[in-house]
C-alpha cells in the first residue's frame, strides 16, 4: 500500500546517504590522500544524488541535522530552499575535487562510470543544472546564478556521459 511505499522510500533515501557516509569514512580510513580525495568527491556526489531525489520528491525534510545517529533522533525539518544551496555548494567542491586527467579509482565497482573523474565531474554539473532549474520559481535569481556558473563547466553532452545502471533481464518481470 502507498504508506508502505512512503516508509521504504523514506527508510531508504536515508540508508543510502548514510552507506555513502559510511564508504566516506572507510576511504579516509583506508586508502592514501591523493587517492582518497578523489573516492570522497564520489562518495559525496552518491550521497547528495540521493538528497536531491528525496527533497524532490518530499520537499523540506531534516537535512543539516540529520544522518547524526543517536546525537540527533529528532532532527528539524529544513526547508527545500536551503538544502538545495547547499547541495549545490557541496557538489561545486565534490567537482573541483576531481581531476579529469587522473586514472578511474574505483574501477569496475563503480558501476556508473567506472571511476572515471570527467564523467563524474559532468554528472555532478549535471546535478548543479538540475538543481538551479528546480529553483527557477522559487529563487529566480539564485537559480540563474546557478545556472551561469555551470554553463561554464564540463557538462554531460552525450548518452555516453548518462549514469546509467546496469540490470540484468532474467527475462521474468512478477512471478504470481
């Protein structure tokens, strides 16, 4: 039923933000600076994917309170304005912290691009863009100077740069 769906839609944006908060951890933990730099720029982009889905499709929800664990079980909800400019922030240093020139870091387990910086780069640009037109109506003008910053960047330009997921058809879709 809808509530269920609501629940698990809810339960798992947060899930997802909190796997990609825990992979940035294990990366800081693990893995040199020059190649943990750029693992977190990815790991920050997955994280804030899943930000953008959920204000968009919920509107205000906790966001700078949130994903605190037992310090903040009650966080404030935030309004969608306000997250989206700070995703926004969060994505512009996500980008500059990749380098378009540098070896794929995660290889095959990234299932997106294969660690490739410029694709990440163009998607979280992409992201940025989508971000200033979902603010169009609300925030005109933070909108358009969103908007012009990005048009600046490297930019998605082909199907080739899309983040697609791989799914294998087994060839059944429901079974009774």
């Amino acid at each position: 039923d809808i509530l269920n769906y609501n629940d698990d839609f809810w339960n798992n944006m947060y899930q997802n933000m909190n796997n990609a908060r825990q992979g940035k951890l294990l990366t800081e933990e693990r893995d040199a600076p020059n190649i943990a730099a750029q693992k977190l720029a990815i790991f920050e982009i997955m994280e804030i994917v899943n930000w953008i889905t959920l204000t968009d499709m919920v509107g205000d929800v906790p966001y700078f309170g949130a994903l605190q664990g037992a310090d903040n079980l009650t966080p404030a909800y935030d309004a969608q304005e306000d997250i989206y400019a700070d995703l926004n922030t969060r994505l512009a240093a996500a980008a500059s912290a990749l380098n378009p020139n540098d070896g794929a870091f995660f290889g095959s387990a990234d299932v997106f691009f294969q660690g490739d910086p410029a694709k990440w780069i163009k998607f979280a640009n992409g992201l940025r863009m989508r971000i200033g037109l979902r603010q169009a109506n609300a925030n005109p003008s933070g909108a358009q100077a969103i908007v012009t910053e990005v048009m600046g960047s490297m930019l998605p330009s082909s199907n080739d740069d899309d983040a697609v997921l791989p799914v294998e058809n087994s060839g059944t879709v429901f079974s009774d």
